[in-house]
C-alpha cells in the first residue's frame, strides 16, 4: 500500500451498518496514541481516505456519530455517511467491509461542540439534514455535559423514512434524558405518520415545530445548530434572522451557529 499521509492513520472496521442502498455508518478501531487525548470532542469532525484507481488519496471531512470511546489502547470512532453516485470518495466507502482497513485523520476538529453554546441557553435546538444528524447524536451522548439544557431538540430532516437513522438509539437516549429529549423527525418525500412534512425553515415559520417538539422557541433560551445541506442552512438562517436571532460570534453572542457539508 503507498505510504500514509501525514495526519492520518490505519484504522479498521469493525462494524459497518447499511441502513439504505446508498446509506451506511462505519466504525473503525485505531491505535489511541495516534490521536490527541481526549481524542476529540462531541460535535467535532474528522477525516477518511482511501486509494481511487489511479493510485491517488481522496480524504474527506466526516463528522464522529459517537463520543470519544476508548478500549485499552484502541479508539473507536462512528460515522454516517451517503454515498454520491458521481463522488470521488463516497463510492470507494461504499464497498467497505467489516474487516478492511482505511484511513483516518489524527486531527480532529470543529466548534460545533457544546462548550461552544453560550452559558445562557437553556434550550439546545439540533436542526439537521441528511447525514447532518451525526454530530448531534454525538453531543447527546454526552449526557453529563448536556445536563445543563433544560431541553434538547434533535430535529433530523431527510428525504425518505429509510433514511430516518439511528432510531434505536435516539430512544436510549430519550429514556436517558427522561423527557427533556425532544426528536422531531421531518420527511419530505413521503408521508410518514409520526414525522413533520415539507422542510425546517417552513416548519420553523409557521410554529409546527416548536408545537412537535413542545418548546418555544425565545431569544433569551434558545441555541439553534446547523447542520448539513448549505441550501437547508442558507434557508433557515434567513427564517431565523427574520425571527429575530441573531449568528453567535464569539466576540458577540447569538443565538445560532452552524456547519455546512458542502
Ligand atoms: C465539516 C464536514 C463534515 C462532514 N461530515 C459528513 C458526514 O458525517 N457524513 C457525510 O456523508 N458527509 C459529510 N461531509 C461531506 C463529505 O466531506 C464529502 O463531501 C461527501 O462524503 C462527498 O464526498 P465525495 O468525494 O463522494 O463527493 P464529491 O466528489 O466531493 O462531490 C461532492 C458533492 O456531493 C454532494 N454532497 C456532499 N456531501 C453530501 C452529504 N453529506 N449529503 C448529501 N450530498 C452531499 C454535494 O452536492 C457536493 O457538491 C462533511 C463535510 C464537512 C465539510
Ligand atoms: N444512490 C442513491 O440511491 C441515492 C439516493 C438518494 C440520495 N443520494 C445522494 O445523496 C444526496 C442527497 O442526500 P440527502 O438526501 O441526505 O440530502 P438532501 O438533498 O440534503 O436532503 C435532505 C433533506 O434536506 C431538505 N432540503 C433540501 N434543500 C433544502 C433547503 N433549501 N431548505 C431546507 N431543507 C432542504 C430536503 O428536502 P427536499 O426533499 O424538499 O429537497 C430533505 O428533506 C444526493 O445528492 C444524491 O447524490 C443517492
């Protein structure tokens, strides 16, 4: 095999998941000292890469669906990923078996992370598109941390029911949080008894959102991430800012931050 780039190190996958013809989760293994202690943090991104025809890396960014998980001197990392049809990487992936090695990025990184939601938010508001969902599911397990929300909303917009992930372990961390857990499923190519139609930044308009998850929204609560398709985030910037919230800098609060895929 050519020699592995800098920042990256062999990992294997110990688990592959397919929930859909073209939607799949990898958990790989690698060695823990490759990679800063703690290894990253809730929210954060890294990388994967494998070898294409000619020979030649494709690395890409790929969010941790889990929390930094260590089994003696092995990290465990989860990530959610859609195959493209005319990718350069997301085909390669997608014929990866459990067992076979890839690489992964050593350097963590990213501010979506729940130190990052300023001290006067009480209500965290997850809104994500697609493989979006990954980060957040990341920060929930972070139970400890997130004890200082009152509430949580996990809203995870998609296409189809099939691509609503994760279920199982969306309801663990319902019963863990005893109530203050909210999920909000929205599928907009099919109706889907139980989910919202159409897409976040309708739903945020006209108040069925805040009435699925049974908080409403306010400047002086709410904290609201992004994540996923740049379309979804332009979108519901827009609704949010003629909502009257503002984008969080860190030199002036706000009530909103996001992480667009592409
Ligand atoms: C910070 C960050 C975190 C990311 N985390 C994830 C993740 O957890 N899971 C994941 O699947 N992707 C994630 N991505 C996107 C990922 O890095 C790749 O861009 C994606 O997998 C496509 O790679 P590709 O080489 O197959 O396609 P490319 O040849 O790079 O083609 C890119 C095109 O594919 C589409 N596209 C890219 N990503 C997505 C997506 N996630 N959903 C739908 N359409 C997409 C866009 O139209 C884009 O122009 C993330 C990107 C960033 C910047
Ligand atoms: N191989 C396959 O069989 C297959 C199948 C499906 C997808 N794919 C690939 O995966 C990619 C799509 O992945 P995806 O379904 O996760 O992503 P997506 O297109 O980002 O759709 C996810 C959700 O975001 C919504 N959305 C799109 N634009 C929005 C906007 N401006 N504001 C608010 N919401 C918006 C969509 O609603 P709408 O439905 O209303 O757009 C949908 O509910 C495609 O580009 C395709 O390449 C492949």
């Amino acid at each position: 095999m050519k020699d592995t780039p800098l920042g990256f190190v062999k990992s294997t996958v110990i688990k592959r998941i397919d929930w859909d013809d073209h939607l799949f989760s990898l958990r790989v293994q690698a060695p823990a000292n490759a990679f800063p202690t703690p290894a990253f943090t809730a929210g954060q991104f890294s990388k994967l890469a494998a070898l294409n025809e000619q020979g030649e890396w494709v690395r890409r960014a790929y969010s941790m669906v889990n929390k930094p998980h260590l089994t003696d001197d092995q990290i465990e990392l989860e990530f959610l990923v859609i195959e493209i049809p005319d990718g350069k990487l997301t085909p390669l992936l997608g014929h990866i078996k459990e067992g076979d090695q890839i690489l992964v990025g050593t350097l963590p990184a990213g501010f979506m992370t729940i130190d990052e939601v300023p001290e006067t938010a009480t209500d965290l508001w997850m809104l994500s598109t697609g493989t979006g969902i990954g980060p957040f599911l990341s920060i929930l397990e972070e139970v400890d941390q997130c004890q200082r929300f009152e509430h949580l909303v996990l809203v995870h917009a998609v296409r189809t029911k099939a691509e609503l992930v994760y279920k199982d372990k969306i309801m663990a961390l319902m019963k863990t949080y005893q109530g203050r857990l909210r999920y909000v499923p929205i599928v907009s190519r099919e109706d889907v008894s139980g989910a919202l139609s159409g897409r976040i930044p309708q739903r945020l308009q006209d108040d069925s959102l805040a009435k699925a998850a049974h908080v409403e929204p306010s400047i002086e609560k709410s904290f609201f991430y992004l994540c996923g398709n740049p379309d979804m985030i332009h979108d519901t910037r827009d609704t949010l800012q003629q909502m009257g919230y503002k984008k969080h800098l860190r030199r002036e609060a706000g009530q909103f931050s996001f992480e667009n895929y592409w």
